[in-house]
C-alpha cells in the first residue's frame, strides 16, 4: 500500500502469505467437534426451565413431581447454589444463570433438570410448579427511566449517579475536554437529534452447548463452547466455591461468538446438575433459548449535538446516550461514550452515558462493544452537516481527522494511528467515484476500537524430529490457530507447515484471557513469538555445547544455530531438526514458554463505503457495492483479516437494516427464532471489498493491532448515510426496516 | 510527581479536578496513591479501571513505570467482544 | 406417538379414523415439525401421506395439471409443461423458504397449514385451483380459497386431507403472476403477497381475471373489485393504478413484529401492479 | 411409545436404526449414529446447518423424521470426501478461507455439492439464492461464493 508508514519490520517471509489453517479439513469434513458433539457414557440431558413472564416475583418453586418422574435424575433451582453476596463479582452472573428472587426477564432461567432423555427432560419440565406473582415491567430504553417506571432493582445505582434518577440508572459516565456550548457559538451550523438504535443479537450460529461431569470429590471437568475456558473456570470455581485447579474446562470449536460466548449461561447449572446426579450432563440450548437469555447487545438513544463552520471544520461536538443493558448492570455505555469521538480532533468535546437496567437479557458483549451505536449517531450527524454545507464527506472527515498527536476525545494523545489513511485511500478508490442510479444513495462512516492484550501463556514445544507445537489457550475464532504457526513459524525461520498450534485446556497452561477485544493475534502472537525466541535461545545453547564454544557466540538465522562473531564459519549451521535429534544428549526436551499480560495494543481505525439502492413503493434497501478501509497494523494471515472485515461490515449492515430484538407489549420477545430474527443471507448482500492498510503498531514485534472489531462499528453509519441519500430523508432510528423506511418517504411526501 | 486527567463523572470525586497529582513511579502506586488522596473515588477504583500512559493502555500491570513527565489518563475499565 | 405410513388413499382414511388423539398429516413436515420442535404440536399420530401411490405425481388431467399433496415446490419448478403453464403458482410455490425447504415443502402444505401468509395460496386462488379431498364420506374437491377458514383453521373435516391440488386448462393468452415482498431477500415470511391470473384475447384486452392477496386478512382474499378493474380493458398503466387502488382498499391487515397496516396496505397495491404487469407479459399483453 | 425400525441407505453405506417416532433425521445422525458433522443452528429449518441430501435433494434433516428415512438414500457431509480425496469445494473453502468458526461449513459444503450437480455454472447471483438458507454470520458470505464459484470453474474444466 503506498500509504503505509514505513517501517523497520523485518522481511517477512510466512507473515503476510495465506496458507490453509490447521483446522480446515476437520471443518470441511464434519470432523471437527463443536460444542454440541461431545457426549460420554451415561449422559443424561438437561434442559432449563424459563420464566414466561418479563418480570415477575418467584414466590414458590415446587419441583417434587419432578423429581418424582421416572428417569428424573436432579432437578435443580437456585437454592441449590451457595448464598453469594451482591459485591461478588459472580452475583449477577449467576443470578442471570438462575434466577432468585425474581425474574427479571422473558426467558429467565428458573429451575433445570437432567434426566435420562430429552423427552423425559421436557415432560420434567412441565412438571415443575412455578407461583409468580407478575411485576408491571418496561423494556424501553426511554420509558424505564421515567418517573414510575417499574424498578427491577433498588440500590444498585453507583456513586455517580446524581440523587432523584430512576433506580433503573445504574452508572454515569463523562468524557471530554473543553466547552461544547463554548465551541457550538463558533459554528455555522448545528445539527442536533436524537438517534435510536435497537437492540441485536451476536448470532453466532453455535447455540450454547456442554457437557459436565463433577465427582463428590470436588473434581471437575467441562467441555464447553466459550471464547474464554479460563474464564468459565474461574467463574464456575467461584460460583459453586470449588477451586480452580479442581475443575478441568477444554474449549470445543466454537461455533461463533462475537463476544456472546464471554460469559456463563449453562455450565454453573451442567456442573450443579452433574454434581447432584453424579452423572455426566450435556446441555444444548435451542435457538429460542440463544435469543431469549443471552446476548444481545444493548438498545440505545443518542442525543447528539455536533457544530460546524461552512468549511467543513466541527467546533464542538457533543453527545448524551442512553444504554440498556438487560436486566443487570454493565451496558457498554462507557465504550460509546469513550469512542463516539474518537475518530476526529476536537477542541470542544463532551460525551455522557447512562448505564441503564430494562426487564431484558442481560446484555453481553458484542464485537465492539457500544461503540456501533454511538459510531451510527456521530456519523450520521457528520453526513448531515457536510451534506448541509454540500461538502464531501470524506474531505470532512479528513480536515478533522485525528493524527498522531491529537488528544483523543476518551483523553489520552495518540500514538501513530491509520484513520488519515484509511480515508485517503477510500478517497482514491474506484468506488467512491463510481456513478450511482436512481434511487441510489452513497455512505461513508469512520469507526475506532481500541483493541487490548491480558493475560497469556503460551508453550512452545520441539518434538524430537524437528517439528514444532504450540500450546495456547484462547479459542480459535476466526482462523488464529494459523496465525499462530504462522508466527512461531516466522521466528524459528522454519516452513509454516512444521508447526502445529492446539488451543489446550485448562489444566495444560496458566491463566489466559478471553478471546475478547481483538487481543489474541496481537497478544497470543506477541506471546508465541516471545516463547519461539526463548525456543531459539535454547536451541542456540545445545549448539554452542556441541560447538564447545559460548552460548553467546551463537545465533539463530533461517532455522538454524551458526556461530557468530569470532566463531563465524567455523562450525557448519545446526538446524533446528539437528539440534532437536540430540536434545536427549544435550540436556533434555526443547520448549520455549512465555507468560505475560501484554499490554499496549495499538487502537484501530476505519472508513467503510456503501452504496444502497431504496424502493420508493416499498422502502427496501438493498446494499450495492460495500467496501471496507481499515488499518490491520500488520495481516498476519490477510485472508483471515479479509475476513473479519468482511464479517463485521455484514452483521453491521444486519444491525442497520433489518436485525432487531421486537418485544410485544406483554414484554414477551416476539422474534426469538432465525425466521423473524433477520441476519442477513447470502442473497442481501453483494462481495464486500476489503481494503488492509498496514501502520505497524509499535507495540508489537510485528506491528499487529486487533482487527476483529472495528469492523463492526462504522457500518451501521455508512448504511444509513447511503439509505438517507437515497431516500431523501435522514434515518435516524435503527433498523431501517421496510415499514419504516416506507413511513418516512411518505411523511417526506 | 505525576499528573493524571481523570474522565469527567471521575471529577466529581476528586474535588471536581479533571487532572489531579499523584506521586508515583508506577502503575501500582498510581492507583494506591489515588485511592489514598481521594478515597471517593475508591468505589470506580474497585470496580476497575485502564490506564493510558504515553498513549498505550494498560489494565493490570503494577510494574509498568511511569516516568514525571508521562501523559497519564484513568479510562472506564476496557473489555471487548 | 406413532408415525404411519399408508399406501393408500383407503388406508390412510381408515388410519385417520382409528386415531382417537391428535392426528396430523405429514406432507413435507416443513410446518409440521417446526411446530413439534417450538412445542406448540404434540401430535398422538402422524400419517405420513408421501407413500400413498400418486402423492408424489404431476399430472396432465383434463388439459389441467392434477399435482399430488406431496410434491414438493423443488418439484413442481422441475415439470417444464407446469412451469409453462402456471409459472405463477410455480414461482410462489418455489418461495417458499430456502432451497432446502423448497424440496420438501409442499402446496398442499402450505394451504392445509392455513396461514394468511403462505406463499402458494394466493397464487392458488387466482389460479382458481381446487383442492381434492378425502375423508371418511369419500372424495370431494373444494375450491382452494374455500379451504383455509382462519389462521390456522381449515374447513377440512376430522380425518380428511388433501390428496392433490388441480390447477385448471390454461386458454391461449393467459398468464399468471405471484409477488410478495419480504424484508430480506430470501427466507422470510410474506408481508404481503399477491397473486394474479389474467387470460387476454386476441387484441390484447383482458377477458377474465383474479387477483387475490396474502397476509392482508385472516386468510387469503380473492379481490373481485380488483378482477373487475382489469376485465374489458388492455391494462394499461391508469388500470394498473385502478387495481393497486383496489387491492389496498380490500386489505384489512394488522400490525405485528413483520409490518404495519400502513405498510401493508399500501404494499398490497404496489405487489398487484407490479404483479399484473407480469401477468400481463406472459399472457403475451404489450 | 414405540420405536421404529428403519432401513436405510447413509453415504452408500446400508444402515439400520431404531428412532423414536418423532425423532428427527438430524437427531438420528447426531445421537443415534454419531455423525455429528450436521449441526443443528436453529432446528426450524432457518440456518441450514443440517442440510443434507434425501434421494439427491437438498434438505434440512431437522426438519425430515427419521422415520421418513426409511428405504431412502441419504447424503451427509462424512460422505463428502472420497477417502483421502477432499471434494473439490471442500479444497476450495480451505484454499479461500471460506470458513472462520466453520459451524455453518458441512451445511454449506452439502448444499454448494447440490447446487453444482444441479447447474455447473452458475452465476454468483444463482449461486446466493440457492444458498440463502445456509447462514454464515462470520464471513459476510464474500469468500464462500468465491469458493463455490471457484469450485463450478474448476469441476467444468475436468470435466
């Protein structure tokens, strides 16, 4: 790319090609086992009782005739779990899990049971006898904080929270430096509204599955579909007062998770149901139960106020949103908040967001987590006032880009970062001149994440014949596994083709984080180069053993041991399959380990273009030609950093035009199946072009940042700036469904 | 000693500051010396926070030195999906 | 539970008669087992019909086209003589959810499972297609917009079922058209649909005509003011707007998680243009 | 409740099972005889992760009975590769990196196989429709049309 910085990265020779994956053709043959494919001896299935009503306080629980069924073999409800105290990080997680004293939501899981079949399960199920006493309930962001709205909980707002809210505001947040109303003076035009955005689900099309065994004696061991073991180790140790290190979880193959599978749903139950049965329990959840009780994201409304003066400059922006997170505290209001700006360099900018609670599921993370909404309301606003003043968008975006230097809006000053040249090289592409038809409509969007690192441990091993595996402990999401060999292949300058990466269970490795946040090529890569250089420093001391020369003298080049300096040439190169033959002569296995919470991963940025087409008659919108801009710091495999792009521009445009979690008036969710739960299908959507700039984070040895995210977060903008043009009229309420859209360009007249 | 923007809401529980000074030559008294100078803000504190320093965000790491002239900036505790 | 399986029309009337619980026909089982998967069917029996001799057939019949209850949407788009005749009824049939559901979904189905918003039936109706009927007192054919009498409630008596659907002898210059409009490309339910038949004569003037719509209505409605805007005229563009015209107003929808009434009102209209204009292209119409 | 016996043909294998009368084809595979390649995404025949062939047609086995199965030859994603031998749309995904979590794969695979029996050329249009029942929510379905296409080219040209 003519835009990248240039670097001193070395020259790479497997970083940057696209070989085939490690797991491929266990995923092109069924072979490779997902959540759902396991299954041991003795089995038994259970299955979850849900609350039919949005809110409602549980007075009785009466499971005997449960237990009295034949083939019933526990049946458990909440009281079967330990009394945990609010402030317990686990509380509200388990209570999601397995409600207690009241159900807080349509699908809220009340008691489970395992029997010897499914039917049987189910039959059990019938039989448990539930007294509620229903509670009005409210699932609008708005409405839940108005005066009399029900209350789902007392006391649990912050200290941030100013005294006369709504219980149901939980937390305040505020971002910012200067004066907005100060900045707004200088401005020739000032766009101000409100935007709303609904609710989505993850979709990951894995539904949440796993088997548990747990003995009388503490020992546990779960297989489990999750982007974190580690964490559902940890969070099911403390929940069911077990220790870390008596409970065994291995990951499956995930099925998609896009944050959705960072926390628990089944496994504390599984465990507690295999514990009372003493039998083995496999949980499956069906797609009903997938969008009933977990995920989504949160619904939000956005009250934005952004200045600008006739050439394109913002003087102040400004923007107050609203989160509902379910049912429980922690919306990602604090994400909107911080990135709703991040992208541009203001002098006068503020942002305050209001975690709030709402009688749906608890809201789990999804790819980016708050940033698309916030993204959708600030872009939207930008395409008016350029629009406004007839600017190009992207000129705009460019006079006010933030560079390195510029003091972000969430505060810190950025280091080297790709928005300018995600938007110069937008401005350069063929699609952005491309002529449009009637009825045709063009958007543009930028979106930021800031991508992180955490806690890593990855083990490196020689087999004795010169080939290599490489433990780590993160799900394989997207295709990491190969990026992983890929590095490790990279730094001991062998064929990619020697390597072998396994996510390992939790016994094998030390503590990892979840995959989460785009870290793991960026931290599990920095990890596994770091475990192939102390590999390296190892093979380079065997050598210099054989050498009788100092283990200084030597270094490793192309994947193999030579001397150096004074030693230069004396000795012919060991290669690393010749130093591992005679590792049993030197001193034992070969293995490199790194153990690290990596931190500085580098913030990512980008600009997404779309062209849509709307159907006056009807309000359809059907997405043209999409093509994504985004700075990957380096493409370890571009193929798969294609692909995240590429996947996180489609759910977005979901998100935008026809995802939505619909709740009747009975609180009860209407579209819980893929039937009125409207992801897109190969049909809706055209090739999405990916564009891979490369501005090296300098926080890695190869200059990776997270590319998994931010793909997600300007999409929702880009469409409905394009929709908006088509149509004529500004769409500020998300999704732009054909009923609504077809409302507006007949309110348009 | 070493300045720290703390985010708006933080404000009102450090004397309506937007940038305090804490002694610190690290992640870990950073966080202690805050705690100790404005215990209102103790309750963010546990819940978890970040911190940007030079541009580079941390999470956890005690150890990671802070020199007197350091950009330092709290942020809402990061997570992703 | 059970699961039959009857080779015969005969046995499979006599099978539906012993059961004394819930009884369900299986034909391409792409409601039926949905409904059993979501728990809202509990079935004591099903009679599977698929083996019944003649159940998976297309026939010529009377210049007509007499196609078997278990013929599939897949199926009928296979059958060049159908598709040439009704390649309305054959579009609206092969809509009918994705390729996969469109191999085992069958028109029978979809009429007997009587939702407003099945695909087929609109097209059915204004193919003036009549449904065969078998039962405890013999044979009997009803005309298919007789047969569905609310969501989910049909006039078929207990233990009868659909054996085939017959779609009539086509006149020269005749075309037929189904359109329906989904909010995504594929896989949804119809918000709306519309079906329309039109036979012209020899100067391009509309001889007889219907038009009847989906998901407007608790069932499927035949449109007749719509039918009588088209009859004696070339439909012309003023026609088409008469007809759109007619159609909103005949539509009495309700708002739900898939549309508004606004939306489906005013849709019911655009889908009959666009669908007579269609219709009136294949009936060889300039 | 009485089980029915069930004779039937799976990937040219002759194959007998006994499956509860409301038992699905994909439960039998899954539970009953440990092909779990077919995954169930939904259940109600929206996602098309089941998908497999009944008598060379395209479906989804969540929503066929076991029962149906009966006499019947089926087609699952193990039957896909010849031995050793890789399909060559299972190469073509590996080869694009048509697959990220590769949940949705084995369905895609099936209907990709079925699509192309039935049109060996089609148009990147025809080829969207025919899999708009198989979700993707990873890739954006960019690099699976690709593959699939990819695939149509090179099947012509051996043939």
């Amino acid at each position: 790319m003519a835009l990248d910085s240039k670097s001193d990265l070395p020259q790479f020779k497997v970083v940057g090609t696209r070989p085939a994956r490690p797991d491929g053709i266990d995923k092109v043959t069924g072979r490779a086992r997902f959540g759902a494919d396991m299954s041991a001896p003795g089995m038994l299935t259970g299955l979850i009782l849900r609350s039919p009503h949005a809110h409602a306080r549980i007075v009785s629980i009466d499971t005997s005739k449960a237990e009295a069924l034949a083939g019933v073999h526990a049946v458990v409800t909440r009281k079967d779990f330990r009394e945990i105290t609010d402030d317990d990080f686990t509380a509200d997680i388990l209570d999601n899990c397995m409600a207690g004293a009241k159900a807080l939501y349509d699908g809220h899981a009340i008691a489970a049971v395992a029997a010897s079949s499914t039917k049987i399960a189910r039959e059990a199920l019938k039989l448990i006898d539930v007294t509620y006493e229903k509670l009005d309930h409210v699932t609008d962001v708005d409405e839940a904080i108005e005066d009399g709205a029900p209350v789902l909980h007392e006391g649990r707002s912050d200290e941030t929270v100013p005294a006369g809210m709504s219980p149901n505001v939980l937390s305040r947040y505020e971002f910012g430096h200067g004066d907005p109303e100060e900045g707004l003076k200088n401005a020739d035009h000032v766009v101000e509204r409100t935007y709303k955005t609904e609710a989505t689900h993850q979709g990951y099309i894995e539904p949440h599955a796993c088997l548990a065994q747990m003995g009388p004696d503490g020992q546990g061991d779960l297989w489990v579909c999750t982007q974190g073991h580690y964490m559902v180790r940890n969070t099911c140790a403390a929940i069911l007062g077990i220790e870390q290190g008596q409970l065994r979880v291995t990951a499956s193959e995930i099925g998609g998770g896009f944050g959705g599978k960072t926390t628990l749903f089944l496994e504390p139950v599984a465990l507690m149901l295999a514990k009372k049965s003493g039998r083995p329990v496999k949980m499956v959840m069906t797609r009903s139960e997938v969008l009933r009780a977990t995920g989504p994201t949160a619904s939000t409304s956005i009250d934005v106020k952004i200045g600008m003066t006739k050439d394109g400059k913002i003087t102040a922006g400004f923007a107050e949103m609203r989160y509902q997170g379910g049912a429980y505290p922690g919306s990602p209001v604090e994400f909107g908040a911080m990135s709703a700006f991040a992208p541009y360099d203001l002098e006068h900018v503020k942002t305050i967001g209001w975690d709030i609670v709402t009688n749906r599921p608890k809201a789990a993370a999804y790819r980016a987590p708050g940033a698309p909404m916030a993204a959708f309301a600030v872009e939207s606003a930008i395409d008016e006032l350029a629009r406004h003043f007839g600017l190009d968008p992207l000129e705009v975006r460019l006079k006010n880009a933030a560079r390195e230097g510029t003091k972000a809006s969430y505060g810190p000053t950025y280091p080297a970062i790709g928005l300018e040249a995600t938007l110069r090289t937008a401005k350069d592409h063929p699609h952005w001149s491309a002529p449009l038809g009637e009825n045709q409509g063009r958007g543009v969007a930028c979106g930021f994440w800031f991508n992180f690192g955490g806690d890593t441990c990855v083990t490196l091993n020689i087999t004795p014949d010169g080939t290599v595996t490489v433990s780590e402990g993160n799900p394989d999401i997207g295709g990491s596994r190969a990026s992983m060999s890929m590095m490790a292949a990279e730094e001991l300058g062998i064929p990619y083709e020697k390597v072998r990466t396994i996510v390992a269970d939790t016994g094998s490795l030390g503590q990892n984080e979840v995959t989460d946040g785009s870290r793991v090529t960026f931290a599990v890569g920095l990890a596994t180069i770091e475990a192939a250089r102390a590999a390296k420093r190892e093979m380079c001391k065997r050598a210099a053993m054989i050498w009788g020369i100092d283990e200084e003298a030597v270094e490793w080049v192309d994947g193999a041991a030579q001397p150096a300096g004074p030693n230069a040439g004396k000795f012919p190169p060991m290669t690393l399959a010749e130093i591992a033959e005679t590792a049993s002569n030197t001193g034992g296995p070969i293995a490199g380990h790194h153990e690290a919470n990596p931190e500085g991963a580098g913030v990512s940025f980008a600009t997404h273009m779309c062209d849509v087409e709307v159907d006056p008659d009807t309000g359809a919108a059907k997405i043209l030609r999409y093509t994504v801009f985004q700075d990957a710091g380096k493409a370890i495999h571009p193929a798969y950093v294609e692909g995240q792009f590429q996947g996180g521009a489609a759910q977005g445009i979901g998100w935008a035009l026809n995802e939505e979690y619909i709740y009747g008036d009975d609180g009860i969710l209407q579209n819980a199946g893929f039937l009125d739960y409207r992801v897109p299908v190969a049909s809706d959507l055209p090739m999405i072009d990916a564009v891979i700039l490369e501005i090296p984070n300098p926080g890695h040895p190869y200059g990776v940042r997270g590319v998994g995210e931010t793909s997600i977060v300007p999409p929702l903008a880009a469409v409905a700036n394009a929709v908006s043009a088509a149509a004529g009229v500004r769409m500020t309420d998300l999704p732009m469904s054909p009923p609504k859209l077809l409302a507006a360009l007949h309110a348009k007249g | 000693m070493v300045q720290v923007k703390i985010w708006g809401s933080l404000a009102a529980f450090a004397d309506d500051q937007s940038q305090v000074e804490i002694e610190a030559k690290n992640l870990r008294e950073l966080l202690d010396g805050l705690a100790a100078a404005y215990p209102a803000m103790r309750p963010q504190l546990d819940r978890g926070v970040s911190v940007s320093i030079d541009g580079r965000i941390y999470n956890d790491s005690w150890f990671t030195p802070i020199r007197e002239d350091s950009e330092v900036v709290l942020l809402a505790r990061l997570k992703g999906g | 539970m059970h699961y039959l399986s009857p080779t015969t029309v005969d046995d499979a009337v006599a099978m539906l008669a012993a059961q004394t619980g819930d009884c369900r026909i299986l034909a391409g089982g792409t409601d039926l087992l949905v409904r059993m998967k979501s728990g809202f069917a509990e079935p004591d029996a099903i009679v599977d019909i698929k083996r019944i001799e003649g159940m998976r057939d297309i026939l010529h019949e009377d210049g007509g086209f007499r196609i078997g209850a278990g013929v599939s949407g897949a199926e009928m788009s296979e059958n060049a003589d159908l598709v040439a005749a009704w390649p309305g009824v054959v579009e609206a049939a092969g809509l009918i959810g994705s390729t996969q559901i469109q191999g085992r979904a069958t028109m029978a189905g979809n009429l007997c499972n009587a939702s407003p918003a099945a695909d087929s039936v609109p097209a059915m109706v204004a193919a003036n297609a009549v449904a065969r009927i078998a039962g405890p007192n013999g044979q009997r054919d009803l005309p298919v917009a007789e047969v569905p009498t609310g969501p989910g409630k049909t006039s078929l008596a207990p233990g009868e079922f659909v054996t085939s659907i017959f779609l009539p002898a086509r006149p020269d210059r005749s075309g037929d058209a189904y359109l329906r409009f989904i909010p995504r490309t594929e896989m949804d339910i119809a918000v709306v649909g519309c079906g329309v038949s039109v036979t012209l004569d020899e100067n391009g003037t509309c001889t007889d005509a219907r038009v009847a719509l989906g998901a407007v209505a608790p069932t499927v409605i035949l449109v007749p003011e719509a039918a009588e805007a088209l009859i004696g005229t070339t439909l012309d563009d003023a026609v088409l707007e008469a007809v759109a015209k007619a159609c909103s107003a005949a539509a009495t929808p309700i708002s739900d998680k898939r549309g508004t009434v606004e939306f489906r009102t005013h849709v019911a209209g655009v889908l009959a243009r666009r669908a007579t204009k269609i219709a009136k292209t294949r009936a060889g119409g300039k | 409740m009485t089980k029915v016996h069930v004779t039937t043909t799976i990937n040219g294998d002759p194959t007998e099972f006994l499956c509860e009368p409301d038992e699905t084809l994909l439960d039998v595979l899954r539970d009953r005889l440990g092909m779990t390649g077919s995954k169930e995404g939904c259940g109600t025949g929206d996602c098309g992760a089941c998908s497999v062939t009944l008598n060379g047609r395209l479906v989804c086995s969540c929503l066929v009975l076991g029962a149906e199965a009966e006499g019947q030859e089926i087609g699952t994603i193990e039957g896909m590769a010849q031995g050793e031998n890789l399909h060559v749309l299972q190469k073509k995904f590996i080869e694009h990196a048509a697959l990220q979590c590769g949940i949705c794969t084995p369905g895609l695979l099936v209907a990709a196989k079925s699509l192309l029996e039935k049109n060996p050329d089609p148009t990147e249009e025809e080829t969207r429709y025919w899999l708009a029942g198989n979700l993707c929510r990873c890739t954006g379905y960019d690099k699976i049309i690709r593959a699939v296409m990819d695939a149509a080219k090179e099947m012509r040209e051996a043939a």
